[in-house]
C-alpha cells in the first residue's frame, strides 16, 4: 500500500502516463496500491469512494434512494486498475485483484476506522471484456445507462460500462438495507470492522 509513501506520487505519475482514464485527484477517502516484481513495479490499484446512483448496483442491493445516502460509505470502488504495456504475465490481473482484496479491509480499517462490505467497479465494454474481475470471483450485475451524474437532460454520452461487484461479508444486503446504519449502530460498526479487518 503507497497511499502517504514516497510511491504514491510514482504511482500517480504512471496512471496519468499510461491509464485510457488518466490521473484524477480523488476527492474522499482513498487506498493506492502498487504491485512489485524484485522491486520493479508491474502494476497500479486503487480504491475510493462509490458512485453515487447506478441503477443495477442499486437494484441488486434492493435499497432506497435514503438508505443509500445513509450507507453508501460501505461501497468503495476500484476506480484505478493498471497494469503496465510492457508486463505480460498470464493470469496476473485476477490475481493482484484477489491478493488486494484480501488486504484492504485491514488497510481501510486503519485508516479509516470501518470496514467496506461490498466492492464495485466499472469496465469500459468497449475496450475490455472484465475476464479478470469473472476470474476473481466478482459478479456482473449489469450495465451503466452510460449518462453521467451531471446529466440533467437524459442524453447518453458516455461510454456503457459493465458493472462489477464483489462482497466482502456475506450478510452485506442486511447492512446496507438497514436504515441508518451508521447513526444507530456505531458500536455495530466498529466491531464489524473489526472483524473483518482481522478476516
């Protein structure tokens, strides 16, 4: 994890030189990851806050438009994943997703005090088939209607994309169905956390 090293600006720079998605401040809480091989760098994740309305993602939670104000802290999404042009190491992606999952409820935790429940990402359908994510065990759960959040006149003109999900507890509907979760049950949460961070 390079999140406050010396790394993370290295792994800022590679993401701006080589991502189709560029580098973009995160605003909100955050991980960053780089992937070494004998101390070269092969690969660049990270992780922050979830997106704030996406139909499939929502509809598979089954929650309401307040619930999800209320609990969308426990979503974190896989915003960046790259692994650089010149790697090529056969059944790499789905490995570094599954061996940081099993790191960043711990990670986030000692951040930020709580653990996330559930993980989403977004693939552009149109550069990549998401085989890694199928590979780690993330489930599809459909596609974006490829309009953005400031999209006020319906208009499509973004790119559709897959979208990923990936729970981290198993009774993650019940958490993120639960009216206010956070206002309610602080105690709740610090031991969930702290269970999961210890998993």
């Amino acid at each position: 994890m390079v999140r406050g090293s010396p790394d993370e600006a290295l792994s800022n720079g590679l993401i701006h030189q080589y991502h189709y998605l560029g580098y973009r401040q995160t605003v909100g809480p955050c991980l960053k990851y780089m992937a070494y091989v004998k101390e070269r760098p092969i690969a660049c994740l990270s992780w922050g806050a979830a997106a704030w309305k996406v139909a499939c993602r929502d509809q598979f939670i089954g929650w309401s438009p307040s619930t999800r104000s209320n609990n969308l802290f426990f979503i974190v999404n896989n915003t960046r994943f790259l692994i650089f042009p010149w790697v090529r190491i056969p059944y790499l992606a789905s490995h570094l997703l599954s061996q940081c999952i099993k790191i960043l409820a711990s990670d986030w935790y000692r951040w930020y005090q709580y653990c996330p429940v559930l993980l989403e990402t977004f693939v552009d359908a149109e550069r990549f088939s998401g085989t890694s994510y199928r590979a780690a065990n993330w489930l599809w759960v459909g596609r974006t209607r490829g309009r953005g959040k400031n999209d006020r006149d319906h208009q499509k003109k973004l790119p559709i994309k897959e979208v990923f999900l990936y729970p981290l507890k198993k009774k993650f509907r019940e958490i993120l169905n639960h009216g206010s979760y956070r206002q309610e049950h602080p105690q709740r949460i610090q031991i969930l956390s702290a269970s999961l961070a210890d998993a």
